[in-house]
C-alpha cells in the first residue's frame, strides 16, 4: 500500500491495545490506565504511517537482527529497525513522505 509519514517522534510511548492485553491473558485496564503505557518499546523514534502503525525502534534490537525471518516476525503490523537505523530515517524524511509497502 502507500502510506504517508504523518507524524514524527523521538522516545515514543506504546499506548498498549486491549489486544495485547488478551494476548498476555491478562485483564484489560481502563483506557486512562498508566498500565497502558510502555516507555521505550519502540525505541527511540517513530515514523507515524497509519493508526497505530508506525516504523519504529525498538527495546530488543535481538529480534531485528534474527537472520530467520520467521523469528524476526513479532509485529501486529509495524515495522521494527534498530533503534540506529530508525534514528537515521527519522532525519531524512519529512512529515508527509510517501511510504511504498509491497
């Protein structure tokens, strides 16, 4: 699809989704929850593409770099770089960028 880089941020916080609660079988907290933020998960930026979905760092650069891609798959939909890669996208692109995903 093609998307557009929206917003940018450096030390970006997850807003955790019911779903990932679910997933950790635990209770889904109220949307105002301090339970729901998770301080450094996507690393140090965050290029927005779409609502909820961003190319980000992240807080396990281990996973980026698994040489089996079925190991390297833990996203529900954004894309994860190092936390030096995405630093370095961050600065060469613009709020309104066009992002091709084949």
């Amino acid at each position: 699809g093609v998307f557009r880089i929206q917003r940018k941020e450096k030390n970006p916080v997850w807003i955790k989704p019911d779903w990932a609660f679910i997933e950790e079988g635990r209770p889904v907290p109220p949307l105002d929850s301090p339970l729901r933020r998770e301080e450094g998960m996507l690393g140090t930026t965050a290029l927005y593409i779409g609502y909820q979905l961003a190319i980000h760092g992240t807080n396990r650069p281990g996973l980026v770099l698994k040489p089996d891609p079925d190991e390297r798959r833990v996203s529900h939909g954004c894309i994860r770089m190092t936390n030096e890669d995405a630093r370095t996208l961050y600065h060469l692109v613009d709020v309104g960028t066009p992002v091709l995903i084949y």
